[in-house]
C-alpha cells in the first residue's frame, strides 16, 4: 500500500441524527468507494455511526496550532460578541 | 510492548476498568477545556511551551513541535502496540474453525476482528507522528521491531482461547487503561477507543473459562491446565522489573507512561485473585498470599530470562508467527494491486468525461 496508490484518509463519523461529524482517525484506500466501506469496519463496527465521511488527507489545509496566538488573536479582544459582556437592566424579560 | 504501563484512577465514576476509562476520557475533555497557564507563547521558546502543555496535563497535537526524542519514543513505542495487536490475531485465530459453537464462533471472529481494528486505530496514530505505514509494516516484516511477546506462546486447547481473554486481555488493560491518559492526543484517543472494547474481550474469555469450570471433570481440568500455562507469561507482559527497566524514567517524565512496570504487574495479581476464585481455579503460584502491611498479595514473578529469550525469538511460536505475517501479507499482494489498479481506472474514466 505505497502511498501514491493508497493515500491517507480522514475519517468523519457523524454518530447520530442531530450531531455533527467529528473526525475519529484516519486509514488507508485505494480510492474513496474502498475508505468508505474500510472506515465503516474500523470505526463503526459498535453502530457507532449513521454517516461517514471520508476526505483524502493531501485535500485538508490546517493552521497550525503552532500559530494558534497570531492565527486567533483577532478574536481575542472581542468580549463583545459574547452575550455576556452586556449588562441587562433589573426587570427585563426574554433578552 | 502491548502498551507497558498502567494509569491510577483518580476517582473511577463507574467503577471498575471501564468507569476509569471513562475518567480518562472524562479528564481530557476537563483539560482541554481549561485554559493553559500563562507561561510561554509557542512562538518564542519551544521548549518551555511544550513543558508547559505536559505540566496543564494538556495535550500534545500531530501539528505541535516537541522534542525529537518524544517523537521516537512514542512512534515506537505506538508501532510496536500496534504490532502486537496484528501478531495477536494468530493465537486465537488457530481457533476459530474449531470453536465448540456457533455463538462461540461468532464471539471470537467479532474479538479478533477487533485486534485488527486495534492495530489500525494504532497505525493511524502513528502516522500523525511523520511516519509512514509501508515503514511500520516493513519494519515489522524484517523483524527490527518487536511486537508482545506473550504472542509466541501457542494455543493448544479452546480453553486457550479463555486463558487469554481473561488473563492476556485483561494484563493488556492493565496496561492500557493509563495510556488513555497518555500526553500524546492521538494515542490517548486511540487507547480509550480500544480500552472500551477490551473489556467486552476480557469478560468473554472469563465466561469460557467459568463454562468449562463449571462443566465436567475433563473441562475442568482443561480450564486449569490453560490458566497454568498462561499465568506467568500473562505476568510477564509488564515487561521487566523496575529495576532493569530502560526508558521508563523519561517516559513518566513526558506523562507518556504513568505507572512503573512492578505497579502495574502488582495491580493485575490483585484484581485476578478473586477473580480465579469465583473461577474456581487455582493460579499456580504456591506463595501466593495477601500481605496485610502492604495490601497487596505476595506473589512469585515470572521468569525474566525465559521472556528475554522469547523477546530474542526463541520462544516457541516465534519463527511460525513471523513467517505467517510474512505470508499473509505476500499472498495479499495481489488484492491491494488489484484494487489499486481499478482506483486508476476509474480515475481515468473520471478524466475522459470531465474533459
Ligand atoms: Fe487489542
Ligand atoms: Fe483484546
């Protein structure tokens, strides 16, 4: 299985209706039909899944977490965007 | 090394090895959701901030910098886990044609389909670490690593089967349940995935052997023959005594092994007294008694100079295990090119109407 006639796949799960896929691991395939069909005997053999996902991991484009303070620091100074920076007035209801 | 340390719970929620693989699971989700302390920036020094997630009892990521050694510390020692699990098909898989039932038969085939699972779950953790799978699998084949050694030792009756579910599976857990607490995410993720599935191994192995202990003379006595052999290599697992053991220092210092081999081994003859008694089973250890002032049995240890021999590939299965992966994977060559061959193909069919 050299890597350029089985490349690495990225493994999705989405557990059960209502939950989003989260990734659970990777595997090796020929093509995206056979990571399909691997990914349901490694990952689901306990019907831990409704849906797979299957993306070959050369397609993924991450930030490092190395980065993580640069990459997410706009975020940082914007308490605003959370609700909880606003104070609401004694008596008001359904804000 | 089927995994070589072991993790102490720090309050089990649901008791037992499950409601501490729980409590891992548990504490990383807790750890991960607690920001880290100040300290270091990841930019500016590395090594202090690499410190600093170990010390948070945080996790290190595929994507993360550590030190070289780390690296090679946990690619070999997740390759050589992941090994074993592969080798570890064969001992029971000499019994799946002839189990005594259907359900029996289901039951092991599901068991070691599972090891296989492991042992992939495994390699994908690996993987995260820079290496590739073609080098694992050939560093397997050409034998330059290892794999468990408790894996050389043959099959011989169905009790066999019951033997290493309760006492192979069960040291393996042992073992594995403080690598659910491992510093390294991916192998953490990897070993609480495997923990919940070995106690499924481990209680099916004891309902064998309960079955045959509670069945005629002749089962009986198979029962106990099996739990005779199986015992010390069972113990042996842990690997050396503290005392002789390499790389231990450092590994505990990196929160990649949490407990010293003699802890762990003394953990399973605790749990596994009882256990054999409820068996109605006799562990063949003559000077095996509790010891009030430490709390824990007295036992005699297993000989260390019959595992470095089979860890030096004179045990008795040795050579057959080594020359069957060789083959299965030989004669599998045809299947991976096939398939590869019909991924181009269809490929190229793909091109053709796309353009
Ligand atoms: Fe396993
Ligand atoms: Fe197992």
């Amino acid at each position: 299985m050299s890597k350029e006639t089985s490349p690495l796949w990225e493994v999705f799960v989405r557990a059960r209706r209502g939950l989003s896929h989260t990734h659970v691991g990777s595997l090796h395939a020929p093509d995206a039909e056979l990571a399909l069909r691997n990914a349901r005997d490694v990952y689901t053999r306990r019907q831990e899944g409704v849906s797979i996902w299957v993306v070959p991991a050369s397609a993924i484009t991450a930030s490092s977490p190395d980065e993580k303070d640069a990459f997410f620091d706009p975020a940082a100074d914007k308490v605003y965007r959370h609700p909880t920076f606003y104070e609401v007035p004694d008596g008001v209801a359904h804000l | 090394m089927y995994g070589n340390d072991f993790s102490a719970p720090d309050d089990p929620p649901g008791g037992g090895l499950l409601g501490e693989v729980e409590a891992a699971e548990a504490a990383l989700r807790e750890a991960a959701a607690r920001a880290r302390r100040s300290g270091a920036a990841p930019g500016e020094d590395l090594d202090a901030y690499f410190a600093d997630v170990i010390e948070a009892d945080q996790k290190i990521e595929p994507r993360d910098w550590m030190p070289d050694d780390y690296r090679r510390t946990l690619i070999r020692q997740i390759a050589q886990h992941a090994h074993s699990e592969i080798i570890g098909m064969q001992p029971e898989g000499n019994w799946i044609s002839r189990a005594p039932s259907l359900k029996r038969k289901a039951i092991l085939l599901a068991k070691v389909q599972d090891e296989a699972g492991h042992g992939l779950y495994l390699y994908a953790a690996a993987e995260t670490l820079g290496i590739d799978r073609d080098e694992l699998v050939e560093l397997l084949l050409s034998g330059r690593q290892k794999y468990s050694s408790i894996f050389n030792y043959p099959t011989l009756t169905w009790a066999d089967v019951g033997a290493i579910g309760w006492l192979v599976d069960g040291a393996a857990i042992v073992n594995q349940v403080p690598l659910c607490r491992c510093s390294y995410g991916p192998y953490a993720r990897a070993m609480i995935r495997v923990c919940k599935e070995e106690s499924f191994h481990q209680r099916q192995g004891y309902e064998i052997l309960h079955t045959l202990a509670h069945g005629t003379e002749g089962q009986k006595a198979m029962a106990q023959d099996a739990v005779d052999r199986w015992w010390y290599p069972s113990l042996a697992m842990f690997g050396p005594p503290d005392a002789d053991s390499t790389h231990s220092a450092k590994s505990m210092a990196w929160k990649i092994k949490r407990f010293s081999n003699d802890e762990l081994r003394q953990r399973f003859v605790d749990m596994c007294v009882g256990q054999a008694e409820v068996l109605g089973l006799t562990l063949p250890d003559p000077d095996l008694r509790w010891n009030d002032e430490r709390q824990a049995y007295d036992y005699t240890q297993p000989d260390y100079d019959e595992l470095m021999q089979v860890i030096k590939g004179n045990g008795p299965c040795n050579r057959q295990r080594m020359e069957h992966r060789r083959r299965a994977h030989t004669e599998g060559a045809w299947v991976r090119e096939a398939a590869a061959a019909y991924a181009a193909k269809r490929a190229e069919k793909k091109e053709k109407v796309a353009a």
